[in-house]
C-alpha cells in the first residue's frame, strides 16, 4: 500500500469511561473514496504475558473464566500494567499474583498490539525460568483461577487441538519458538 495513503484523523470525542478502558468515537477521512466513517477505538493500559517455565521445561498455565466467552480458557499468566508501572514490574506481579510463582532470568520475548482493529495497547511478553512457588495467590475479586503446570513439549499439540486458544498466550509461545 502506497505510504501516501494516510487516514485523516477529522476528531476524536469520549464516547464511554470505563475505568480500565476509555472507549472513543474516531472519525477518519478515507483516502481511497474521501468519505468519512465514524469508529469505536479502545483506550487501555498495555498489559503483559509471562511463559513461566519450571526447572524441568513445564509452563505455569492458568485456567481462568473469561466473560466474552462465558468459560474458562488455558492461558499464560498475566494482565494489564497498573498506573505507573514498569513492564517487567508488572509481568512480575501478576506472575506473583496469578500462580504464587517467582523464578530467575527475566527475559522480553517481545510484544504485539493486543487488537489493532480497535484497541490501542501492547501486549509484552516475557520468559522467567527456574521458578517456584514462593507466594499465596493474590487474586482479583473478578478472578476465578487454577495454576496447571503443562510440560512445554505439550503446547503445541493443545494449540493445535484448540485447547490453548488465546491469542496472547499463541503469540508468546510463537516469540519463544514453539510452534
């Protein structure tokens, strides 16, 4: 696509405060037919994901309920960056929080945008070895989790059988080479 394309931002107005997300209406100028379209963007904190691996190569996993769905998934620990937070702060904390886990070598995978159709956000993703459970959970009231410990062999089979289907959780596991 030709780079002399651009969108034109026309305005931007709050349409509902969410606390943790802020939801506006952009209104852009097509550059291919001129019109202009309105649009929903989500406003959020970026938020991280933790590939937490044990001494003997298993990932801590959650099974946690998720409301868009109304059921539970397998998925990474993790979750958005408190105001003021450091990524790797946060990936810490809610690796913590999530599992009562904390291990060794702290290293980025890397990020992506969370879902560029409308949101804003990052999502950073992190790799910890060696770890152990060394904390009680520390759970949301909006939280219901069980920590499973799952051999890193096994991924891409439950990807692949659709029983990790979380975007974020796949993309993590694509940074560290599983596929």
């Amino acid at each position: 696509m030709s780079k002399e394309k651009k969108w034109q931002l026309i305005e931007a107005t709050p349409a509902i405060d969410l606390t943790i997300l802020q939801i506006q209406y952009h209104y852009y100028k097509n550059p291919r037919n001129g019109k202009t379209i309105k649009t929903v963007v989500i406003n959020g904190n970026d938020s991280v994901n933790v590939v937490a691996l044990t001494k003997d190569k298993k990932v801590i996993m959650v099974r946690q309920f998720r409301f868009g769905i109304g059921d539970y998934t397998l998925e990474l620990p993790g979750g958005m960056l408190d105001e003021g937070e450091t990524v790797v702060t946060a990936a810490k904390r809610e690796l913590r929080e999530e599992t009562g886990y904390a291990g060794k070598n702290w290293q980025v995978l890397g990020k992506i945008q969370s879902n560029p159709v409308f949101m804003d956000c990052l999502v950073y993703h992190y790799l910890v070895e060696e770890v152990v459970v060394q904390h009680e959970l520390e759970l949301d009231d909006a939280e219901d989790v069980e920590v499973e410990e799952v051999a890193l062999a096994d991924i891409p089979t439950l990807i692949k059988e659709g029983l990790i289907q979380h975007p974020h959780a796949i993309s993590a596991f694509y940074f560290l080479g599983i596929k």
